[in-house]
C-alpha cells in the first residue's frame, strides 16, 4: 500500500527524471550529434513561452480582482517584498563565505582579448522600459513581464473596484485562468519527451564546456545551488509548514525543478511552479501573485552567482575581497542584480555592468562574467524558480498562521 501511494503522488516526477535519464544516456552516448535532439525541446520551450504571457494576466488579474479586502492585497505585496529580500540576503552571505573559504580566481587563467568594444546602456530609459511599454501590443511579449504584471494588476484593482459593475468581467478573468491552468496541464504531458531531448542536447553539446577554465568557480558555484536549493529550502518550508509541508513539498515541485533546469528560463517555469503550489495548498491570491512576480523579480540563484562573479573579479585583477566594504558592498551588488536588475531588460547584462563599473574593473571583465553566469545559469535558475514557490509557502504563512495548509483544500491528482 504504501509503494502504491508513493508511486501514485510521485508519478509525475518519476516520469520525468526516467527521461531525462534517458535523455542524458544519449547524449553521452551521441555527444556533438545530441544536437538534433534539440528541436523536439525547443517545441516544449516555445509551448511553454507561448502560453505565460496569457497565463500571467489571467492569473494576476483574476487573484486581483476577485479579492474582496483591497487590504489583503497589500499585505501580500508587503510580505512577499520582505521575504523576496531577506531571502536574497541570505543566498549572497552563503555565497561570500564559501568564497572566503574557496577562492574561486585561484589558478585560473584566462586569456583576454585587446580589444572589446562596448556600447553603454542608459539605465533611466531601461527602467522605463520595465514597467511601461508604448503600445499595448508591447504586453504580449515575453520580454515585457514587468510591464504586463502591472498592466494585469491595474486592471484587476478596477475590476475590483468597480463592483457590482464588473462582475461578469470577473467571471472572465477567472474563466480565462481556469482555461490557462487547463492548458497548462495538456503542455505537461508532452514535458517528459520535451525534457529528455532538452538533457540529452545539453550533456552531448554544452557539457564539455563545464570542464574549462571556470571549473573551479563552478566547483563552487554548483554544490552552493544544490545545498540551498535541498537544505536551504527545506529549512523554509519546514518554517512555513513544518513537517506536514516538507512531505507535501518535496513530491510535487520536482516537475518544476527539472523544467527550470532544463530550459534555464524563470518565465518558462511558471506555469508549472502555478500548478505545483496548488498541489502543495498554497492559496490562490498568494501563488497568483508571489510566483509570476516573483519570477521577475525575485533571483536567490542570481544573488548567488553576483558574489561568485566579483570575487572572481576581485582575485584575477589582485584585489583584496576580506575588507567589510568589499564584502557588504557584493551582498548589496547580489541584491540588486537579483531583485531589481532582474526585472529590467537586458537586467542580466546590466547586473554585470553594475559590478564592473562599481568597482572600477576595466570593461574586459565582462566577458569573463558573462561565461560564468551562462555556466551556472541551469542551477541559478532553478534555486530562483522555485525559490519563488517556496516564497508563496511562506507569505502563506505569515498572513494565514501555523495552520494555513489546514484551510485549504488540496486538489485531487488526475
């Protein structure tokens, strides 16, 4: 009996990982050739790309408007700023002190070229870009996020508002992100064919490039992830839920994990991070809220690699990263780069134009920064996708007591 129930909750991830394993037996097995595995992932990618713009305005425009306390509202937002931003504090200290004890620059050498040219960004008008766009066909895209979370939250307080008014107009919005989640689940179906073909092309492809000259920052990058992302987590969910929330946890957010590391994209993981913090009995207002925004703007993976970056930064050019003003100012680095550089477009590239020019390297340190944030960027997006569903659990938490899991009803498994 017991077999059987961990075979029926666990059926989802069991399916998955059996094709990734798979799918990293051929790409061992194929090595250069595992590229023509590419495409069949690539159509998971894309299906996944094409239904989050329509899945975020549903869902936060239907969790907005169907509140009846505006002042819910604000506390959700409150709380899930506040944990966004210890959380990301945390992750940043980690990784400073693993970089105090493990130098990451230590007998690297990398060759730099003479000559980059580099083009300037005007931070003003990318902030601009973030949260507004000119014209409303902008919203439909995925590089726009920022702007459509607002747009979706703007018009879910008027519908709100309004009243009696605007109720068939909820009824939409609900229906709509009823018709999403649906289609969510269809999209799920293909993911273990999408998954496996997306491994085998990044063992076979981009695996050798793993054992270059940034193995010894990645040596530290990767256990750092995975340590946050099992115990780290954990000890979150244990806070938010104790024991009753760890066993739920653990079995339903594997999905979601491997799809963030297989397609290293925080956006793509969404509908599956909704789907998984249902499961897990997150409420509907905050799982609508905390994880689209939080997959915008909320980055612990990304605090992580900031500081493995500019200590990498620091020991190639032979400066001294143990002073407290090095030390704090990389955590406050980390913490914009992950919180508020994320939400920005080109936020990656401009995140590693902040610790070049802060600290004064010259601009040839880019490039060296840029390949470490493509190296860890599997790990870093999985520690910043599911941190996003472990941040739910834990406004869950604050604003509904010890026993929120108790009031809410878990959905039956199809």
């Amino acid at each position: 009996m017991r077999q059987s129930n961990f075979l029926k909750h666990n059926a989802a991830s069991l399916k998955l990982l059996g094709a990734i394993s798979i799918g990293c037996l051929l790409g061992l097995i194929f090595k250069e050739k595992s590229v023509v595995f590419k495409p069949f992932g690539d159509i998971f990618l894309n299906l996944l790309f094409t239904i989050v713009v329509p899945l975020v305005f549903f869902s936060i425009s239907s969790a907005v408007a169907s509140m009846n306390n505006i002042q819910r509202l604000g506390k959700i937002i409150l709380w899930m700023m506040v944990v966004f931003i210890v959380s990301g504090v945390i992750a940043s200290v980690l990784m400073l002190i693993a970089v105090q004890i493990y130098p990451p620059a230590q007998g690297i050498n990398i060759s730099l070229p003479g000559d980059i040219h580099f083009e300037p960004l005007n931070v003003s008008d990318q902030i601009v870009k973030a949260f507004t766009v000119s014209d409303f066909f902008g919203l439909l895209s995925k590089k726009n996020m920022l702007a459509l979370i607002i747009f979706a939250s703007l018009i879910g307080l008027s519908a709100c508002s309004v009243g009696e008014k605007s109720k068939a107009f909820t009824v939409f919005l609900l229906s709509g992100n009823a018709v999403m989640m649906k289609a969510i689940s269809y999209i799920m179906l293909y993911a273990p064919v999408g998954l496996g073909a997306y491994f085998a092309y990044l063992i076979g492809v981009l695996g050798p490039q793993l054992l270059g000259t940034y193995v010894r920052a990645m040596t530290i990058y990767y256990p750092i992830a995975i340590a946050y992302f099992f115990i780290g987590f954990s000890f979150y969910v244990f806070l938010a839920s104790g024991k009753k929330g760890l066993k739920v946890f653990w079995p339903n957010i594997m999905p979601a994990a491997l799809t963030a590391l297989a397609t290293s994209s925080s956006m793509a993981t969404i509908p599956v991070n909704l789907e998984a913090a249902e499961r897990i009995g997150v409420p509907q207002d905050i799982r609508e809220m905390v994880i689209p925004i939080g997959s915008t703007i909320h980055m612990d993976g990304s605090c992580l690699s900031a500081v493995l970056k500019t200590a990498v930064l620091f020991g190639l050019f032979h400066m001294n990263f143990s002073s407290p003003w090095a030390m704090v100012t990389a955590v406050g680095v980390a913490l914009l780069s992950g919180t508020v550089m994320s939400g920005i477009p080109a936020g990656g590239f401009l995140g590693e134009l902040m610790i070049v020019t802060l600290y004064g390297f010259p601009i040839i340190a880019m490039p060296i920064i840029s390949m470490i944030g493509t190296l860890v960027d599997p790990p870093a997006t999985m520690v910043n996708a599911i941190g996003d569903n472990v941040s739910s659990m834990l406004v869950a938490r604050i604003l509904g007591g010890k026993n929120w899991m108790s009031n809410y009803e878990q959905p039956s498994r199809p």
